[in-house]
C-alpha cells in the first residue's frame, strides 16, 4: 500500500523480475532473522505479502494500514495470531516497548510524508533489546531508478515528474529514493545505529538494535 494518496494495492506477480527477487529476498530474511514467539508490528501490511511469509501460528503480528482495511481484516478474521489496524504511521497508538520486532518493508519509509516521526514512533514502541527493520532500494543509484522506471511502467504507472531520483506517479504515489548519506542522517537524528544487509540489487535492509 502507498501512504501518500493511493489507495491501490499492487499483485507482487506483475512486478519485474529485480522487484520479485527484492521482494522474495525481503520475505526469506525474515523468516530466518525473526524467531518464534516474537510480537511483530508491520507498517504498510498491503495485502499481506509479509504477513503471510511469518505467518507460522507462532509469532503474533499487527499489521496498520489505512486504506484497503475491509480486503485486510476479512483475509485475517478467522487468525487469531494476526490483528489488522487503521493507524496513522506518524501517529502511532501503542503503549511505548509494546513490540520485539517493528517492520517497515519495501521502501514503504520513501512513501512517508515525515520518515522521521515515523522513526521515533517506531522506536517507542520497540522494546529494549527489540529491532527495527526497514528495507529501503539499494545503494546502486543508475541501475535502481532505470528498474523503478522500468517496473512502474510495466504496472501501468504513468511518472508525471522526476526530480532528481524521486518519482511522482499519475496515481498520487511520491517514491523517494533514499542515498546512503541521508539515511545516516535520518538514523543518527532519532539515535539509531543501523546494521546494514544487502539482499539483492535493488533492495537492502537496514537492522536497528533498540
């Protein structure tokens, strides 16, 4: 799901191939970084892509989004290890430390109006000894804005303006791409000391230890 204006919820399947490996790398990490047992909120749940690749009866997940709720809720009604929320990620609701693990896949932070409140929030509500774990576009700068192109293009996305490596679609989606330099700036703002993991060459993720 995008954040900012639309409410549309790309199939995985119509993606290009470096967005499909992106994505199923994405899915493969987590399986192996995030035990059992682990309380898990996920921002920007889409259509579940994510929540279904933990989904193991064992780890519990709250999933916010705020459209698409109704196709979300219905899809995880008879789970009782999954909870489907409308919130706000810059305004998020929970108790402080109320999760292990807080999830922002995707590049779903280059789709936030202000990644930074979103990083605080993220970081009040993880406990002590929890993790973030935000997946951004990787660090090739050419070859990742050629793939955007490529892939929105594929999907039916019409980019009414570029500027710089940011692209704005006809769909209301603003895509911001993050370079390296300002993503040490973000995490060095909210005290945050990512460890960084490539897994392919489109996508990256970045671990916080809280």
């Amino acid at each position: 799901k995008y954040y900012n204006n639309s409410t549309e919820i790309i199939n995985v399947l119509n993606l290009t191939p470096s967005y499909q490996r992106y994505l199923k790398a994405e899915e493969n990490f987590l399986k192996k970084t995030i035990p059992n047992r682990t309380q898990i909120l996920e921002i920007g749940a889409g259509h579940g892509r994510i929540i279904d690749a933990l989904n193991n009866c064992k780890r519990k997940i709250i999933g916010i989004e705020i459209t698409n709720l109704p196709f979300l809720k219905n899809k995880y009604k008879n789970d009782k290890n999954i909870q489907i929320l409308r919130m706000d990620a810059h305004k998020l609701l929970f108790r402080n430390k109320s999760f292990d693990v807080c999830l922002i896949m995707y590049n779903t932070l280059g789709l936030m109006h202000n990644p930074l409140k979103v990083l605080e929030g993220c970081k009040r509500v993880t406990r002590k000894g929890g993790k973030i774990i935000i997946s951004t576009y990787g660090m090739d700068e050419n070859y990742t804005l050629r793939e955007r192109i490529k892939c929105f293009t594929k999907i039916g996305h019409k980019i009414i303006k570029m500027q710089g490596l940011d692209l704005k679609i006809n769909n209301g989606v603003a895509s911001h791409y993050f370079r390296k330099n300002e993503l040490k700036i973000l995490f060095k703002s909210t005290n945050l000391k990512p460890v960084y993991y490539p897994l392919s060459k489109l996508g990256c993720v970045w671990i916080i230890k809280v």
